[in-house]
C-alpha cells in the first residue's frame, strides 16, 4: 500500500476557498463530511487567533445553511454545518478513494492524504492530472515497510503525542502528560519522541528526492 499527501489548489467558487484566501493565516480543519443528495453535512474547525468573525462569516455564507457552533474560544471554534456543494471532497468520491479527515484547508489550498494501492495511486494522479487542477505531492511512503520504520515504542510513542495534541501548535499536551500516559520519565518520552521523529523525517524527506 501507499500512503500520499497532496495539496491542491481550490477552485476559488468553492465557499471554503473564498473564506479562506480572506483569512489566508487560520487553518480550517475538515473533520468529518458526509455527502447527501447535492449537499454535504460537514463537521468544521477553525483554528487562529480570534476566530470569532471566521465563524461568523462561515454562518453567513451564501452556500452554508444549518451551522451549529460546537464549541469555541480565543483559538478555535468547531460547528457542524451542511453545505451546498460537495466540490471540496468530489473528486476523491468520484476517485473511488474514501477521504481520509482531516483534511486541511489553508489561503485556498487544501491538503489532503491518501491510501491506496500502486494501482489506485497511479489512477488517481492520472486523474489528477487529467482534471487540469493545480496541485503538488508532498509525501509517499510505501506502507510495506512501515514495520521497519519505528519500533512498537516508537509508534506508540508518537502516535499518543499526536493523538493528544503534543505536535500542535500551541502545543495542546505537555511532554509530562504525554510521559504519564505512557508510564515513563519524561527524559524516556523526549527521547523515543525525538528518536521516532527523527525516523519519520528521514522517511519522509527520501521521499521526496
């Protein structure tokens, strides 16, 4: 199997392109989306300084109906929402490739991974590139070896800090909290996180040579 990341450009018509290229330093985070009939139930975070008119200008928007505000405070908010289009998600649908959440949406560029076979893969960019969209592949890595990348350690190790926020920025979790859950010192937990990290990284940057 493989594992990608893209990042494509939005057709600026798309609701979250508009609102996003207005507000080209929040991050907004699809995290759920469920498509029915012509519209698309959508759970959404907003994540900057002050995201109160973000989520005010989402609400208004023309192509949003039904927003509920889930939760909210000086740094994000989250609301569940129906939209009247799908275009955000269509083309990984049309794909036959399930979208993986969440998906990412920056200044109207949406970042997005996929897993699939060598097949898929390969059908999928033909697509890509059929469709005219303007895009680029950050990542690859080849699942197979996964296995050979982190020790069980390791993968338990930063799977938790991402899971708990230890990666976000501002930080969501202490290396304290992350070491307690793990039932290790903290100088054991910054040393698998760094180890692991630095593994990934190495993975990550081969791949894109």
């Amino acid at each position: 199997m493989i594992r990608a990341r893209f990042r494509i450009v939005l057709p600026p018509e798309v609701w979250v392109a508009e609102v996003s290229t207005t507000y080209p330093e929040a991050t907004f985070r699809l995290l759920t989306g469920v498509p029915i009939d012509d519209s698309a139930l959508e759970l959404g975070e907003v994540r900057t300084d002050d995201p109160g008119p973000i989520a005010d200008d989402i609400r208004s928007h023309p192509d949003v109906d039904a927003y509920d505000l889930v939760y909210a405070d000086e740094q994000r908010s989250i609301a569940q929402y129906e939209v009247d289009e799908q275009a955000l998600y269509d083309f990984l649908l049309n794909s036959s490739l399930p979208p993986e959440f969440p998906v990412i949406v920056e200044d109207g560029e949406m970042t997005f991974d996929v897993t699939a076979t060598r097949e898929q893969f390969e059908a999928f960019g033909d697509a890509l590139d059929a469709s005219a969209r303007s895009y680029e592949l950050l990542s690859v890595v080849h699942t197979d070896s996964d296995e050979r990348l982190l020790t069980d350690r390791q993968r338990e190790c930063l799977t938790l800090a991402q899971r708990r926020g230890y990666f976000a920025v501002p930080r969501e979790c202490t290396l304290a909290e992350v070491a307690d859950e793990l039932d290790v010192d903290k100088s054991t937990a910054s040393e698998t996180i760094r180890r692991g990290t630095a593994r990934v990284l190495e993975q990550f940057l081969i791949d894109r040579v």
